[in-house]
C-alpha cells in the first residue's frame, strides 16, 4: 500500500472519528478533507470541486424545493385525515395504512418531512384507539427508511450511487428501477412490524409532561361550550339567500346564526372563503354555522332559508381544522374595545374573524352575547382563517393572544393549490420516466412549475434547501477519486474478495451488504453511499459481473438504517415520542436489517441478472 493511499485512508479515518463525535458539524469536516486533499497534492483543485457540477447534487436540491411544495400544499396533511377516516378503531387497518402513505410519500419527498407530519397525526391515533404511541412510531419510523427504496429520488444515497455509474460509464438506473425491491421491503417490513409492535407493547414508561401543554381545537370549544351549537348546512337552489350578501341578510340579528365560513366547489376542488359583510352567497355553498342563541332558532333557519342540513365527520371545527381555526385573546388595560359590544367590534368586516364566545371570570357567557359590552379582562375565543389568527398578534394594544391552538403547526399555508402540486409533481417524474430530459432538468422544470403554480415561494425554496447534506456530499464526493487514484478502491475490494474467498457472487454482495450497513451506523448513510458506490463497482468489475446488483446493494444497504436511533434522522424523531429506549432499536432493527440483507441477496440477482 503506498504512501498516498495510506494518507487518505488515514484522512478518511479521521473524517468518520469526527462524524462518530458530531464535533465539528459534518459538512465542515468534510469542506476540510477536501481542502486537505489539495494541499497535499492528491486531487487537483478541478478533481477536488468537481461536486459542485455533479448533476446528482442538483437533483437532490430540487427534490428538497419540490418536497417542500408538498408540505406547504398541505398533501402530507391530507393523507394524514383519510389516514385517520379509514383506520377506525383497529391498530392492525392503521399500522398497515400508516406504513404504505408514509413509505408512498417519502419516496417523492422528504423522508423525515413526512415522518414529522405523521408524529402528531399518530399521536392523536393511538389516544384514541387506546394503543401506546410505542407500538406505533417505530413503524412511522422504518416506514420512512423504507420509502426510500421505492424511487429513485427517494433518497439521497440513490442518487450517489446513480452518479457513480453514470461517471463509470454505464447507464443509470431508471425512475422506477428501485421500486420492485422496494416494495418487497415494504411488505416486509409491514408484516414485520405487525409482529414486532407486540414486543415494544412494554417498552414505554410514564413520562412526566414538563411545561404547559398547547390545547386543541376541540378542547378550546368544549371550554366555551359550543361543541353543540354548530351546523354544517348547504345552500339548496331556489334559496332566499342566493345573490345575497351576508351583511343584507343580517342572520346574526334574525336568527342568531353566525356563518364562519363557507366551502364552494371550484373547478381544481374546494376552496374554504372567509366570510365579510359583503360576501356573496351562491348556490350550493356548504355555509358553517354557530348558533350563538343554542339551536332553537335551527328548523325555522333551515325552512325559510331553504337549507339543507350536513354532518361533520368528526366533531365541531376538526373536519376544518386546515382552513379555518380558533385563538383565545384577552381585552387588556387601554384597550380601545373596552366598553364595545362585540357586534360594535366589527371583527368580521374589519378583520375577517368572528367572535364565537365570551368568558368573564371563568364562566361562559351565552345569554345575549352580540349585545354585551367588553370589561377589561375579558376572554374571547376568535374564529377564522389562520392567516387572519395570526396577524392577531400585530394588534397587541387592542388584543393579547393567550393560547393558539396546536393545530396551527399542521397548516398548510398553500392548502388550495395542492392540486397543482400534484400536477407539478406528476409532470416531473412524467419527464424522468419519458427520458426526454435529463433527470436534472426534469427536477428543476418541476421546481419552476411549483413556484409559477404558487405552492412555494422563493424564501420558502431557499430555506427548504439542506445545505448540510449537499455540502457533505460535495466534500466527501473527492473521497471516491482520492481512492480510485492511489489505489484505495482496489485494496479494499481484494480485501473483500479474500474475506469471501470463493464464495459465489451472492456471498459478495451479502458481505458488501454488511459492510455498507456497518459504515452507515457510524456516519450519515449519503456519505455512505458516497465512499461505498465505488467499491461496489469495484467488485462488479474483479468479478466481470453486472455493476446494477451491486449498486443497488450499496443504495439499499445505506438506507437499512433501522439498528440504532441515530443511524438516522427519522429514528431521532420518533425517540421522545415513542418514549423508547437505545436498545429498542437494537433489539427491532437488527433481526429487520438482516431480513432486509437476505431479500436483496436473493432477488437482486434475479432482478439485475449478473
């Protein structure tokens, strides 16, 4: 072995003691290996910057943009409510769906994006199933993982190791190439986990809540008492009300009813309007109703105002929770509403939010609430879009908030143009899969269209970007030439092929499998990918077999994060709220990751014949 090649071995080291220590941040390190390089006369400066123009680079940046358009269309979200319409009262229906909607959407966005999402939908799930949040965020959890290995985009490890064939001279993998496997694993690793959530079933222990507890939308209504006084109603043809404003129909004043909101069909899907005197009401409107008297006043309502009664899926204001929401906010000293009734206040035509209850010293008021005049102290619960909610705070001399609602975390604030992230989306992998352009041109035309369609804006694009994970890949990616061209790859893959001895070609990748999975336990599983792509091709070459088995192992390998809560940052997320312990990982993810090696060493050859 030469000296250089001991050199960057030695380098290498280094790098991964660091990456072990978190100390300093991984892409500085890896910023300082690649300046080490140069100035040790390894790499030329053209070898060593070469990352920045690596097409793989730009691809993984645009997918973080068009993730983001996801998020911020509200999609993840989404598919959290049907997740919670169809799982029911069954563990089994939720774990099973819960699996498959996480793997499906991490394959096309951010993994730990939605995994984030998920964490408070499943939350909310197993308290009301009455499962331990234990039994359930370890599958969030792998399910990300396995998302991964659905596409090629589904992660950043399978771009690397695309790369690096493409730079080896052979052609890359395919948009859906990855999928077949991938959904192997994920039957897998489904029925896996309908076995294994029986041994986290004792895992969690009680733990201790610190600090105040943000209250939801229901429990704000239940203390205000106006769980019953609400109406889901459409505007049936022939209705008094058609091409009438709501300040001309004066509904408050003649039967109490207060309209919040109102849902009308588009041709893209349903929009939610925010309500003001001079809203226009027209056919087949769903109008959202509070009854500020109670429901006497509900069957002449409907009768005179042809009206036809709907229901809500679940309970008052959660079916709307994306669009419409609540805040609690107190009168203070100096405030200019002092002495005002809460019709004088005007809220709805000046703020566009509706006033729906009054509590003064700790009791509810009902009786004749339009007409009561504010004291200092007051509480008053406001209801409307959570853009108007928010501008809320930008009025503290007339109104100090004092509780919003936890639900404003999960607001999508483009909800209505998730249609046209949809198309965006579907436009871009049409592009990758046609191979009309290249796969990098592809991504950023789907960039474009989510900024032109609206779904994201330009500060929300640029903030979305993970710089860490790109400068790590740009500086680790000199490794790879660093060892092609002292001899590093080949020492390590003569290393490999002795351990195996004669083994047949699977017994290779099984080992490389290993190797791959062992290196990703200590730092982060793209620069993984980064210095193992090249050994795998390596082996493919000594061997004078197919490349694709062999890349594939190294892509799938690197995402088999599941042994530790670290080896990755979906693991990290679900720690605290699965309440879990080191070992759990341990003891669940090593038999799955040893699962997940056989599958790919029996079907890979068979799906990339070599």
């Amino acid at each position: 072995m030469s000296v250089d090649t001991l050199w960057v071995f030695a380098l290498l080291a280094i790098c991964v003691a660091c990456f072990i220590a978190n100390r300093p941040r991984m892409d500085m390190v890896a910023l300082g290996a690649l300046v080490a390089l140069v100035l040790a006369g390894t790499l030329s400066v053209e070898e060593a910057l070469a990352g920045f123009s690596e097409p793989s680079v730009i691809l993984i940046a645009a997918f973080f943009v068009i993730g983001e358009g996801l998020v911020r269309t509200g999609v993840a979200y989404r598919t959290g409510e049907w997740l919670v319409r169809h799982a029911g009262k069954s563990e089994m229906r939720l774990l099973v769906l819960l699996m498959v909607s996480v793997a499906l959407l991490g394959s096309v966005m951010s993994s730990t994006a939605v995994v984030a999402i998920f964490i408070p939908v499943v939350l909310s799930m197993a308290e009301r199933i009455g499962s331990t949040s234990g039994r359930l965020m370890m599958p969030l959890a792998f399910a990300g993982l396995m998302s991964g290995m659905l596409t090629l985009v589904g992660t950043p490890p399978n771009l690397v190791v695309n790369s690096e064939l493409v730079r080896a001279g052979h052609a890359g993998f395919g948009f859906f190439d990855f999928t077949p496997m991938g959904l192997i694993v994920l039957v897998l690793g489904v029925g896996y986990m309908l076995v294994a959530r029986r041994w986290l079933a004792d895992s969690q222990a009680p733990q201790p809540q610190h600090g105040r507890r943000r209250r939801r939308l229901r429990e704000l209504a239940q203390d205000y008492e106006l769980l019953e006084r609400a109406r889901r109603v459409m505007v049936a043809q022939g209705s008094p009300m058609i091409g009438k404003t709501l300040g001309e129909l004066a509904l408050r004043s003649r039967y109490g009813a207060n309209v919040i909101a109102i849902e009308r069909q588009r041709p893209l899907g349903r929009v939610m309007l925010t309500t003001s005197a001079n809203r226009e009401i027209a056919a087949n409107d769903i109008l959202l109703v509070d009854f500020t008297h109670g429901l006497d006043e509900l069957e002449h309502f409907l009768r005179d105002m042809r009206l036809q009664d709907r229901w809500f899926r679940n309970n008052y204001l959660t079916d709307l929770s994306p669009e419409i929401g609540l805040a609690e906010v107190t009168v203070p000293p100096g405030s200019t509403l002092i002495g005002k009734s809460i019709l004088e206040l005007r809220m709805r035509s000046q703020r566009g939010l509706n006033v729906m209850g009054l509590r003064r010293g700790g009791a509810s008021l009902r009786d004749k609430l339009l007409q009561e005049k504010l004291r200092l102290g007051d509480t008053l619960l406001i209801a409307g879009s959570w853009k108007s909610i928010r501008l809320l705070h930008t009025q503290a001399h007339d109104f100090l908030v004092l509780s919003l609602p936890a639900e404003l975390d999960a607001v999508a604030p483009a909800a209505d143009r998730a249609p046209l992230a949809l198309l965006a989306l579907a436009v871009t992998v049409g592009l990758m899969i046609s191979g009309a352009v290249p796969n990098v041109i592809a991504a950023l035309i789907g960039c474009l269209l989510m900024g032109a369609f609206g779904c994201i804006d330009a500060d929300s694009a640029y903030r979305s970007l993970h710089w860490q994970s790109l400068i790590l890949i740009v500086g680790m990616m000199p490794f790879a030439i660093a060892l092609q061209k002292t001899g590093g790859i080949d020492g390590v893959v003569q290393a490999l092929l002795g351990l195996t001895g004669q083994g047949s070609p699977r017994v290779v990748m099984a080992a490389l499998f290993v190797l791959t999975a062992t290196v990703g336990l200590f730092i982060s599983n793209t620069a993984t990918a980064v210095l193992m792509a090249p050994i795998g091709l390596g082996l493919a070459t000594q061997l004078g077999l197919s490349p694709y088995p062999f890349a594939m192992t190294v892509a799938l390998a690197a995402s088999a994060a599941f042994m530790t809560p670290v080896s990755s940052p979906v693991n990290t997320l679900v720690l605290g709220p699965g309440q879990y312990h080191f070992m759990d990982f341990v003891r669940i993810g090593v038999p799955f990751a040893l699962l997940v090696l056989v599958a790919c060493v029996l079907v890979l050859p068979w799906l990339f014949p070599l």
